[in-house]
C-alpha cells in the first residue's frame, strides 16, 4: 500500500517524469518477457534498452555531427494527448466517449503506430531509408491488430480512469501490447542494411 501511495504523491506532484519512468519500466519488462517466450539463446539488453527508451522518448541523430535529439516522447506525447482529448466537447456521456474514442482511434492512433514502428527500427541503427521500408511492411498489419485492442482499452480508460492515471493505465496495456510488438517487428538485423 506504501507504494501506491508513493505513486500517488508522484503523480500529483510530478505527473509526468512519473509517467515516464512508468512507461519505460513497464516496456522494457514487457521485451523482457517476449524474448523468454521466444526462448531467445541470451537476452539482447540492447533490444530491451530500445522499448525501455521509446517508450519514454523517441529519438533522431544525425550521422554527421554526431548529435542525438529527442523529436518526441512517449509518455509525454501521451500525456499531452490525453489532455487534448479531454477538450473535446458536446453531446451526452456516451456521444462525447464516442468522439474521443474516433479521434484517438483514427487520428492519433496510426500516426503514432507509425511513429513507433519507424523510430524502434532507426533505433536499431537503420537508415532512415529502411526503416521507411520496414515500416510500409509492418504498418498495416500493426494498425490493424491494434483495432482488435485499443478501442476496448480505451472506452475504460477515457470513462472511467481519471485523467492523471490514464497513462499508467495505457502502459499497463501497453505491456502485452510491447510483447507483441517485440515479437512481431524484431527481426534479425544482419540482413538488413546498417545504419553505419
């Protein structure tokens, strides 16, 4: 109980550095887990490194000058998300959750497939050529097998979870979600062109 209580205080004080370590515990356990079930011979740390930091940043570098920037954040892309959407007005209870629920889904929802399917293959040392590639192949089969889940997951969170716990709820999710993400999108990378 100690705990959710601490959690608690974070969320108030700091909702959203909370949010992020959350999400970043919470995906790279979930890599974790798809590779014991994928009887991988050795964990690939590197791989677990990769959910663990998309899930609270994205990331670009550029090759020349060596600099890395961050382009966006997971849980805070989430976190400002969430908020948007609770501006969203008009009509009763159940037309509001449906609007929300069309938004997120058909808006935000393959926009952000997208964007994650792309930065975990740039993570992967990829030129942006290939994860451009790699992205086409996945896209469509991603989007699709997130319809099968998000909209269920969604209609709880944005009815009934309060505003501030509605990430935390997402990564819990997102935890099987990320699974299946790992197990479905790592392929071995010696036969696809290096980023170096």
């Amino acid at each position: 109980m100690r705990i959710l209580h601490y959690l608690q205080r974070r969320l108030a004080r700091n909702p959203l550095p909370t949010q992020m370590v959350i999400a970043g515990t919470i995906s790279g356990t979930g890599d974790c887990l798809a590779q014991y079930l994928a009887h991988n011979k050795e964990w690939d740390k590197w791989r677990t490194a990769r959910f663990a930091f998309l899930s609270s940043c994205f990331m670009v570098s550029d090759r020349k000058s060596q600099h890395i920037y961050i382009i966006s954040i997971k849980a805070p892309t989430l976190f400002i998300w969430y908020r948007l959407l609770e501006k969203v007005r008009g009509g009763s209870q159940k037309l509001l959750l449906a609007k929300k629920l069309c938004i997120d889904q058909l808006c935000f929802s393959p926009c952000f497939n997208a964007a994650i399917l792309f930065n975990m293959r740039f993570l992967q040392y990829q030129s942006v050529g290939t994860s451009w590639e790699l992205l086409k192949e996945d896209w469509l089969n991603i989007y699709t097998s997130s319809l099968k889940v998000w909209p269920f997951v969604q209609v709880v969170n944005l009815y009934f979870v309060p505003l501030n716990y509605r990430v935390i709820v997402n990564q819990v999710i997102a935890f099987f979600w990320n699974c299946y993400l790992s197990y479905t999108t790592q392929k071995p990378i010696d036969h696809i062109e290096q980023f170096y």
